[in-house]
C-alpha cells in the first residue's frame, strides 16, 4: 500500500477547517488484514511543515515498526517516506485503529481504522462464538464508526492556549464532534469571540447504519479528551468485545463511557418496527473544567431514511438509563479467564504516579508527570530510545525494564510476572493504554 498524506481545507461538520488527509481521504483508508498478516504500507509525507509517525493503535508491534516518535523511530519529515512492514500478531483479532503519534496531527485528522479478521475460516468463527452462547446470523452488517470530539481551531492554536499559566491547567473543551468524519454544528451557536465559517449541513446515519437489519458494530473513540456514552433507541445492543479483547456478553441500551483511543464491538438489533430509529450519543463531562456554549453535550442521529425531521444536534435530556452498560466493569468472556495460570508468583512490584503539574521552575505551564519525570525526546544524543542502552538515556525518559528468568544459554527459562501499580493523582480521570 502507497499512502500519500497532505492538507487541505474541508468541513467535517459545517465548520471550515484544516484537515488532514491520507489519498485524498479523511479519515485515511480502512485497514483490513488477518491475523497473521504481514502489511507493507509506504507513507509519503507531503506536508509543508509537518513531521509525524504514524502509530498501530492496540496491535502489539513491538519493534521499530510501532510508530512511536523518538521511542521506537524517528519522525517522517516532510519531503519523505518511510515503509512500515507490519507483522500483525496470529493471536490479535479485533477492531483497532492507527494514527498520527507526533505533534498534533492526530486531533486534526490524521487518522483511520483497522480490522484484523480471525485467520480461522469464518464457519468456524460463528461456530466457536455459537459455542460461547453468542450467535452470528449470516445476514450480519459489520459497520465500522470513528466517533470523536473535534475543535475548530486548530491543533496548534488548542495547544497554545493550554500550554499557558493563563488555563490553569483546564484542558480545552471541545467545539462537536464528528462520525466518521461527519458531523453537525447548528452555526448560531458559535462563540462571538471566535467567529468560524460556518454553513448548516444535517447528516443522516441511514447509509451507513440503517435502522433495519443486525449490525456488529466496531466504535473507536478518536477523539482527543471526551469519553461518550452510545444510546441506540428502538434498538436491543450486546457488547461482545473492549479494546478487541472478548467479554462476557452483556444486553442494554446504552453503552459507555468509551475514552479515547478505546475500542469496543457491539451488536445492534431492530426491536420494534413502529419506533423510530436514533443513534444518541452522550459526551462526558469529567474532563471538562468550564463551559464551552458553542458545544451540544448530547447529540442525536437519525437513523432511519431521510423524512424531514432531522435531529442532528438536538439536546437530548435523556441520559443513560437503567438498560446502561458499563464496559470499565465488564469481566472478559470466561475461555480467555481460562487462559490464565491459576497460580503465578508475582517477582516485582512496580508503582507508577501521574499527574498534571503546574511548576513556578516551568512557569506555571501545565505539563504531565509520571514519576516526578516529564517526557521529552532524547536530546542527547537525539536517537531513538530503542537505539539506545538504558544506561544513555537521559533525565526525561522513565523506563521500567522487565526481563524474563534466563538459564545458562540465555533463553527465557519463565515469564516475569508483575503487579504494575498506577495512581493516578490528577483532578480527572485517564485512559492508559499498554502499546
């Protein structure tokens, strides 16, 4: 696969901004692979100014293909190319997604969707997850949805305003939110004090997921700060899997809080013929520290044909009912429980603290800490940390190095397991990820 990634000036949800595009698409193309797959994928970055990598979101690549800026390679200027060769795990299936992971590029549009398909022939599939008590009718619709909070400044603009002793360490609140690189802002809404382009455009979910019919559902939360809360009204909804890990299957009507970069798969099915069709989604309102008036917390799609009633936008005073699901609670499916040792001994303990801190030495900027350590790339020298002993790093890197038992001719004798503490000592909740 050729990428080629630029620029231009669209409007996802009404509102003129700078986005950015991979072949001319936004979002970039959907990947579609097998477990076990091994993917060649060539991105160009034909930026002005712009460098990036880009990054395998959930898929456990382990080497310098992982796409993570100064970790495990260096940018891609602008001007140049680089060939990711992606050997995707024979054990990883499920819904992930890839991004930009240097810069800003990401909460501008840098951003798309990654199937990996079980490498089992699909009859065998649908028996096994018959087995588990989940059935899959062949007449099955898979649906992708990138849902995420979006600002119609841009990325660097956002920054700026944060990177300030003048927040005071309030993250911004968002401007909307888009589906698929869609969305609806209703234009009187936006901020005297921040005058945007604006032309009303409603959308309508009914091509890409009708009313009728059942539906697995893939959602990633792009987004850059907001969790939400999925409402399917009219609709019976399972949650099969979290972050492409199986769960125990449970049934409701409203699904959430999905944070981003988190991943979940569902099953929507019609329930009554004489109900509308709605897709509800509701942004949570942890991480927001003020009011933003420009933004609909609660936003409704129609999912059924166009009929001239609309209701893209529309305030919704339903919250998640009692129907809801919580996915942080959600155990795994029980075969992978059965996966686990029953007994291990636990050979270290390590303790991780995070937080925002805001520093007279930093000028009351607000910047991230784990462990007394905020990041910054290597400086000296300015490699990869993958390239470099552990003993060279420098003084803004925090690593914790977990080696396996190893016999006399150095191969790994037994896996190290470890208890990994994370105190999170912040004001708001945070989503961790592992790759």
């Amino acid at each position: 696969m050729n990428w080629t990634v630029t620029a231009d000036y669209l409007r996802p949800d009404g509102v003129l901004k700078q986005v950015y595009l991979i072949n001319g698409l936004f979002p970039g193309p959907t990947v579609e692979a097998r477990s076990g797959d091994i993917l060649m994928i060539n991105v160009s970055n034909h930026l002005s100014t712009d460098p990036f990598t880009i990054h395998w979101h959930g898929l456990h690549i382990e080497n310098s293909m992982d796409g993570v800026a100064s970790v495990t390679q260096d940018v891609i200027p602008p001007g140049s190319s680089f060939t990711y060769r992606i050997v995707i795990p024979s054990d990883q299936s499920g819904t992930f997604w890839y991004h930009a992971h240097a810069g800003l590029a990401r909460a501008d549009g840098l951003y798309g969707g990654f199937i990996v398909h079980s490498a089992a022939p699909q009859s065998t599939v649908r028996g096994l997850m018959s087995r588990k008590g989940s059935t899959i009718p062949d007449s099955e619709k898979d649906v992708l949805l990138l849902i995420g909070d979006w600002y119609h400044r841009s990325a660097t603009q956002v920054m700026a305003w944060y990177m300030r002793a003048g927040s005071f360490g309030n993250e911004p609140v968002p401007d909307s939110l888009l589906i698929n690189g869609l969305g609806y802002f209703d234009c009187s809404m936006a901020v005297p004090a921040r005058p945007v382009d604006c032309i009303d455009h409603p959308i309508n979910l009914s091509q890409t997921l009708s009313a009728d019919g059942t539906y697995k559902l893939r959602v990633v939360n792009t987004g850059s700060l907001s969790g939400f809360t999925l409402v399917f009204d009219n609709h019976d909804t399972t949650v099969l899997a979290v972050d492409s890990m199986p769960v125990e299957a449970r049934e409701g009507q409203s699904v959430g809080i999905l944070y981003p970069g988190q991943r979940m798969d569902l099953r929507i099915r019609k329930n009554s013929e004489n109900k509308h069709s709605l897709l509800r989604i509701l942004l949570d309102e942890e991480c927001f520290k003020y009011p933003n008036p420009a933004l609909t917390l609660n936003q409704t799609f129609d999912m059924s044909a166009p009929s001239g009633h609309e209701s893209n936008g529309l305030s919704s005073p339903n919250r998640a009912d009692s129907k809801a699901i919580n996915i942080q609670a959600l155990p795994s499916a029980e075969y992978i429980l059965a996966q686990l040792p029953q007994t291990a001994t636990v050979n270290r303990t390590e303790v991780v603290y995070t937080k925002i801190q805001k520093l007279s030495i930093r000028h009351n900027v607000p910047y991230g800490f784990f462990n007394r350590t905020s990041w910054l790339p290597q400086a000296d020298p300015p490699v990869p940390l993958i390239d470099l002993p552990r003993e060279k790093w420098d003084k803004n890197q925090l690593g914790i190095a977990v080696n396996g038992l190893f016999d006399t001719a150095g191969a790994i004798q037994e896996p190290v397991w470890v208890d990994l503490i994370v105190n999170n000592l912040d004001e708001g909740g945070h989503p961790f990820h592992l790759f």
